[in-house]
C-alpha cells in the first residue's frame, strides 16, 4: 500500500538544474577542469558537493576540495538571487493529488540550499518532512537520506515510492527497497532504466500506477 512518496529536489520538483550545472562550469573551469553537461550528470548531480568535486577533481586535496565547495556555493547563491528558479507543474500537480487522497509527502535532497529554495519559492510547508544536505553522513547512493525520510514520516520503505533524476539518487532509492522512478527531464532515459520505472514528466504518474508498482515489487 502507497502511504508516501518522497522527491528529490532538484531537477524533481526546482527547475534548479540550469543554475546548478552554470555555477559547477564556472568553478570547475576556473580551476582548469575540462567539464560538460554530461559530465554534470554522471559524477556530480545528485551527490553531496565534496563527493561530486572529488569525481572530477580527483587530484585535489581536502584543502582545496572545500574551497572549491565554497566557490561553487557562493557562485549558485549568486544566481538564485538574480534568477529564482521555477517550479515544475507536473511535479505540483502530482503533489496535491498526493496530498487530496492523505500520501505522506517528503523531500530529500543532498543540497545544503533546500530549505532555502523551498521557502523563497514558498512551497516548504507543502511537505510533511524536509530532509537536506545537513542532516544525514552518508550521501547517495547509499540509502541513508531516504531511509531517514521515511522514519520521520513514520512509513516503512515497502509503503514508500522515491522520485528521483539522477543515476545516484535513483541507486539510493533503489538501496533503500523503495519503489524508485527515474525522472529523465533530459532525456537521460537510458542512464535512468535501472529505476523501477523511467518517466519524462511526472503526469505519467498517478496513484494507481505507484500502488500497481508496490504491489509488483512485492
């Protein structure tokens, strides 16, 4: 039985994707790594900012990975600020039907921004729980921010679905037994196709179609 569902953040439920990828360009390339779209998507997006530093810039050490987490903070801060980033409708739409037929809501998101994002967009009081970047040790793909998602709404993880856009978050969920749906916004179908199952917008989804998911995986 579905009883809550949790999304990640970025590229999810924000349009933040475009303002994440800029800041990692500039930072990246003002320390002379060669980086792309692509490479965003497969070691960076999703990971917690020391973790995905790490993948491109694997020489460094600790010393400078944190500056560089600094650098890429301050440059993504910077365009928030000038740009908000939009709301995916897809991804309201499927919320309040969610919350219309009383599915447990979370957000998880190994940025150290959501509450921040969240409330300048002022949608943080739509969720039953938030967890963020501050509050688990382990970031994805082990299942750890989901699984502390799930003991805050009180939901075991057979009774929970995880929306996710990216190969880690998608691995995350699917360590942490829950039905997991890959999101390919950017038609990154086929690094999503381990996900239980791979969308390109959230209005493909519905409730029957979660429960009939929950009930094949078991």
């Amino acid at each position: 039985m579905l009883k809550a569902v949790i999304f990640d953040m970025d590229g999810v439920i924000t349009d933040t994707v475009p303002l994440h990828y800029k800041a990692w360009k500039k930072m990246f390339e003002k320390h002379g790594y060669y980086f792309d779209f692509n490479i965003y998507k497969e070691k960076v997006d999703g990971k917690p900012r020391i973790q995905g530093i790490s993948a491109v810039a694997v020489n460094a050490n600790r010393k400078m990975l944190e500056k560089m987490a600094e650098e890429k903070q301050n440059y993504f801060l910077e365009l928030v600020e000038k740009t908000p980033p939009k709301i995916f409708e897809d991804t309201i739409n499927l919320i309040e039907i969610l919350r219309n037929n009383k599915i447990k809501i979370a957000v998880a998101s190994s940025s150290k921004n959501t509450k921040k994002i969240l409330e300048t967009l002022n949608i943080y009081n739509l969720f039953d729980t938030v967890v963020t970047g501050y509050d688990f040790t382990n970031g994805k793909p082990n299942p750890e921010i989901f699984l502390l998602a799930a003991r805050n709404l009180n939901v075991s993880p057979e009774n929970c679905v995880v929306i996710e856009d990216a190969i880690e978050g998608v691995n995350a969920g699917l360590n942490a037994n829950m039905v997991t749906v890959g999101l390919a916004r950017h038609n990154n179908i086929n690094e999503l196709k381990h996900a239980t199952i791979v969308v390109t917008n959230l209005y493909q989804i519905n409730i029957k179609k979660l429960e009939k998911l929950l009930q094949e995986v078991k």
